[in-house]
C-alpha cells in the first residue's frame, strides 16, 4: 500500500522556518522524482520544488528561491522541505508528490497546512 504521510506544518510568524518531511512506503522511493506542491485557498495548485531520483538535482519556483530547501534521504524513505524567511504568501496546503520519471505514475501525500502570520 502507496503511503506518503506530511509533517511538519503548523503555524509561524513572518520570518520564521518550518521544515516539512514526507515518509514513503509502499514503492521504490530511489526510483521516483519528489516534489512538493502548494495549494492557497482559491489558488490552483502549484509546483513548490523538486529533487531528482538519484543526482539529487533541485529545482524551485522563483517564488520561493533562497528560501525553501528540498533533499531527501534514499535510504529513509524520506524528502524533506526546509523553508526559511517564511512570508504570509507562503500560507498553503503543502502537499508530497512521488513522480516515476518513465511511467504516468504519481502519489500523493494528504497535505500539511503552513500559515505564516504577519
């Protein structure tokens, strides 16, 4: 059974930090793009940042670039998102994405919610 399970969200003040993880089980976790997505209320739902299977290649939305750190650890199973000056624009559902780079295959987290206060 696919599981990823979010953590870490809460509630901070304007420049504060908060770091989120997403524990996976249930597929090969080295084998899959991790991504995490955002989604404001009355917003679509938007790409945050991405970490490669293997390289560890990252990738960040200009919103959030020198701010938001994404890694993961392979052999925990784990993908973590380090988010620092945070502003209250970053107030969202912070969401887990498992992305198989040769299929159409995708999982998804239930979501963590981050509010940033002014």
């Amino acid at each position: 059974q696919v599981q990823l399970v979010e953590s870490g969200g809460g509630l901070v003040q304007s420049g504060g930090s908060l770091r989120l993880s997403c524990a996976a089980s249930g597929f090969t976790f080295s084998r899959y793009v991790m991504k995490w997505y955002r989604q404001a209320p009355g917003k679509e739902r938007e790409l945050v940042a991405s970490i490669t299977a293997t390289s560890g290649r990252t990738n960040y939305a200009d919103s959030v670039k020198g701010r938001f750190i994404i890694s993961r650890d392979n052999a925990e199973n784990t993908v973590h998102l380090q988010m620092n000056n945070l502003k209250p624009e970053d107030t969202a559902v912070y969401y887990c994405n498992a992305d198989n780079p040769f299929s159409t295959t995708k999982y998804w987290g239930q979501g963590t919610q981050v509010t940033v206060s002014s």
